[in-house]
C-alpha cells in the first residue's frame, strides 16, 4: 500500500472519527472504504456492466417466477417511515 497524508476540515475530520469509531474501525479505514465505495461508483466494474447488457426482461421474469410470493420476515421489514414512503 502507498501512504498519502491530507488536510481535512476539522469538522469533516470529527464527523469522520466519530463513525469510525461508530463502525468499530480506525479512521484510515474509514477513508479507505469510502474512496473505494466512491471510485465504484464513478468507475463500474466492466464485467458487471456486460453481464447487465446481456439480461433480458424475459430472463428476469423467469427467475422471478421461482421466488416465493410471501411477506418478509420481521426482521427483514423496513423500517415504518420507508414503507409509508411509497
């Protein structure tokens, strides 16, 4: 790994160790996992983007067939203020 050093606002650097700390991890991982989530998200994986070209709405519906028509566990519900969302 490469070492970098930055200047960060103190209050972004606050809000910053007091998630990490939330997360159980130290700040530099913090960094580390944002970058990374950051650079996925401007820069997707190829292969996911050609494997996507090739699905079909009919292949879709066809796997959706197989799944179970029935509520979500408790523990797999949303949150009340997400459901009220839709």
């Amino acid at each position: 790994m490469g070492a970098i050093q930055i200047e960060l606002p103190e209050p972004v650097r606050q809000r910053a160790a007091q998630l990490a700390e939330q997360q159980s991890m130290s700040l530099d991982r913090l960094i580390v996992v944002a970058l990374v989530e950051k650079l996925a998200t401007m820069f997707p994986d190829e292969a996911l983007e050609e494997r996507g070209k090739r699905g079909t709405r009919q292949a879709f519906d066809e796997f959706m067939q197989g799944v179970p028509d029935v509520e979500p566990l408790d523990s797999d519900q949303l949150p009340g203020a997400w459901n009220d969302a839709t």
